[in-house]
C-alpha cells in the first residue's frame, strides 16, 4: 500500500505514517489485496483525503467500513462508484435530501461532487474484503482515522461533523462541541431510519445554514 495522499494530509499526518502501527497496517493490507478481492481499488483508498484537502475541510460525515459489494467502493463514505445502484443507506440519503432542500433524487451515486465543495467523506476503516463486512476492522485503520478526527477538532474551527448512528457518535466523541456545530441523528440505514431515527434530521440545511452564519460557502447537495 503506498500512501498517496494530498500533501496537505501528508503534513498533518507524516508521524502517523512513520509509526509501527501504521507499517504493520500497511503490510496486512499488502497481504490482503494481492490474497483477496479488496475494496476500494488500491489507487482510490486515500480518496476522501485527495478530494478535501486539509485546508478546504468545511464538514466531515463519518462512516464506518467502505461497501463491500461488486465494485461499489470509491473511497469515500456512502459513496458508490459511477453508474453502481444505489444501497439503501443512500438512497435514504437522497429522500431526506428531496425532504430538507427539495433536491430532486440524484441519479448518481457518487459523492465526489461533494467532496470537492470541502466535505471530508471519511470511513473509520479505509479498505474492506469483498462481501466481508467489517473485515479489514481492528488492524489499525481505526486508530489512524481517530486521529485524522483529533487534527481537525484541534487544528480547525467551525467546522460541522454529521455523526449518523451509535458508531458515528462514538468515533466523534471527544470533537470540540465549542469550536464546531456537532450534529446527530440515527443512521440513514433502513433499520434505523425505518424506525424514524433519519427521516426528518434537516442536517442538510442546518449544515448550509451553520456555513451561512460563518460567512463561508454554502454547500451545493
């Protein structure tokens, strides 16, 4: 696994690179890729982060493992690769949207378009066997991403994390409430959102409206 990753990461994140830990995860992800089919491909594994640059970081949704399916993977959370249908986390992503914004459904799946506007679509594990979830858990990837969360609460001001589900939460526990807009809510998956823990969190517009407040950008979903 060769680290390519957007030079402003790189800066904030070279000691991680450079401990044991990270070299062992390296090596098990070798060993993984050239035994097994993985996701996401080898070249697109660091994509959230060469998408959002350090610098251009305005909102940061967690997630937890990459798709596991045929080719669905790109990289970045909830995201699917052009022209893969939608999973149903998604696509319950897409009608609270329609709901919040009255943004028509989008026929595209991938969320690249968001990542360049400065949203970090961040996994807590990067990469995943296929049609094995929560594979790749446990070797590293979560310890790494913790502190990809710890640089941006500490670093940056007003930023707005979307934590969606228990997992989220927890992985987002220790971000400064009094420097960013922390926003919760179930998961968009259908257990969760058929329960009516999603339906209805308006994250969309209280992120746009958090931005607005700032002076900075809005996001265009």
């Amino acid at each position: 696994m060769t680290v390519k990753i957007d030079p402003s990461w790189k800066e904030q994140l070279q000691k991680e690179f450079d401990k044991p830990y990270f070299a062992n995860l390296t090596q098990f992800v070798k060993n993984e890729y050239a035994a097994h089919t993985c996701y996401p491909p080898r070249d697109l594994i660091f994509s959230a982060f060469n998408h959002t640059p350090f610098n251009k970081v305005k909102v940061v949704i967690i997630g937890q493992d990459p798709y596991h399916g045929t080719e669905q993977a790109n990289g970045l959370c909830f995201s699917v690769s052009e022209g893969v249908s939608h999973p149903p986390s998604l696509i319950n992503i897409f009608k609270e949207l329609e709901t919040d914004l009255l943004i028509p459904y989008s026929k595209s799946g991938n969320l690249e378009r968001w990542a360049d506007q400065g949203i970090l679509l961040l996994n807590a594990t990067l990469t995943v066997k296929a049609h094995e979830a929560g594979s790749h858990q446990k070797k590293g990837w979560e310890q790494f991403t913790d502190v990809v969360i710890a640089k941006l609460s500490d670093e940056k001001e007003g930023l707005v994390f979307l934590l969606w589900g228990g997992y989220a939460k927890k992985k987002g526990a220790k971000i400064d409430t009094e420097k960013h807009n922390v926003l919760t809510s179930g998961h968009p998956s259908p257990l969760s959102a058929n329960r009516g823990y999603w339906f209805g969190n308006n994250h969309f517009s209280a992120t746009n409206t958090y931005l607005k407040k700032r002076g900075k950008q809005q996001i265009s979903w």
